[in-house]
C-alpha cells in the first residue's frame, strides 16, 4: 500500500479564542468531535532511509466517520484506496490489481484510524505534544499495537483544522502529507464510498 483521511464564519469567530488557548490533543479532539465528513485535496512526498529524491504524488482525499475513506492520487500514479466501513479496497491500475482487506484489520491500528476511525484515539495510540513548528501545533500518536507497519505519526494542526500529517514506517521511510482546500461536513455521495473492481483486474485477498 504506498499510502502503504470548513468553519462556519460565524462559528470560527466564536470558537478562535479557545481553540487558540487549546493544547494540540484538545485541538485534535476537537477537530474529530466536529469532523462527520471530510474532503481535502493533498500533497504527499515520501522519502526513503536513505535519503534519495522524495517520491511526490499528489490527490484527493474524502471521509465520512467511522470507518469510510476514499484516498486517490491522481499524479503521477494513479492509485485508490476505497473503504466501506467492512472491506478496504486498493487499487493500482498499473498493475491492474485490486488487494481487499477486512476494515477492521487494515484500519484499526492505522495511521486511516486517526482520520476515519471513532474518537477513542487513545484507545489504539498514546498521543503526545510535541510544539510548534511550521505555523502548526503538532500531535504524535504512536500505535499501541507493535503490528502496525509503522513507528509513529504527527498531525499538524491550525486550530481545530487538520493541515498536515508525517508518518515514520517501520522500514525508516517518511511520508509528508500537506492537505489543502480542506471541507469539513460536505455532502458526500455514497458512490463515493464504493468500489467494484473492473473486469479483468487480478482481485487478491478476501
């Protein structure tokens, strides 16, 4: 999986002053408390232990809580990931494979878990502060599982807007991602949400 989630005028003015006064694991409870759906347009950069030229892509990101996400990157690789609320569903075009997996497997102890999950983060990570850095206060969530594939995540915050997210793999590999045009609470069709695999993809798993 190479992954391998807007205030009202008026209720932003009422809100600032709080959230401002907030530390970083109140803004991240805050912005999921409020948080129903989501969707955002991102940039990821992943750069490898070795620190050869970053891999760029760049896409779209939808969410409606818990459990549904629709993660695409549109450059240069089209590649999505689908889930349901039961199956995840990851497709590369390239290879003209689609890999499913259980939700509750793929998701729980992930780093899709912070974004689609329900709000009892501390349920699956041990969250802490970590300061201020680029404009944002930051979260890092470890997972309490030692399966999950990574190290550990933080969460850039603005507010009680989400604006970035790095992961740390288990591989020494790290994935910024930078979110813009970010909705909170659209509608979201439930197409949105399903996926069939095209005729003739190889479909592995379950």
């Amino acid at each position: 999986m190479k992954f391998a989630v807007k205030l009202l005028s008026t209720a932003a003015i009422t809100l600032f002053p709080l959230l401002a006064q907030a530390g970083a694991i109140d803004q991240l409870h805050q912005f999921l408390q409020g948080t129903r759906t989501l969707k955002a347009e991102f940039a990821q950069s992943v750069i490898s232990k070795s620190g050869r030229k970053p891999q760029l892509s760049s896409g779209l990101l939808a969410i409606s809580r818990p459990g549904k996400l629709r993660w695409e990157i549109l450059k240069p690789y089209p590649q999505l990931v689908v889930g349901d609320g039961e199956k995840i569903w990851i497709y590369d075009p390239e290879l003209q494979q689609v890999t499913v997996r259980q939700a509750g497997q793929a998701v729980s102890g992930s780093p899709a878990a912070l974004l689609a999950g329900s709000n009892e983060l501390e349920k699956n990570f041990s969250l802490k502060e970590i300061g201020e850095a680029e404009g944002m206060t930051w979260v890092e969530a470890t997972p309490k599982a030692g399966d999950s594939g990574f190290e550990k995540v933080r969460l850039g915050l603005v507010g009680s807007d989400l604006k970035a997210m790095e992961l740390q793999d288990s591989f020494g590999q790290t994935t910024h991602i930078r979110f813009s045009r970010l909705e909170r609470n659209p509608a979201l069709p439930a197409a949105t949400f399903k996926f069939t695999p095209p005729a003739g993809v190889d479909v592995v798993g379950e």
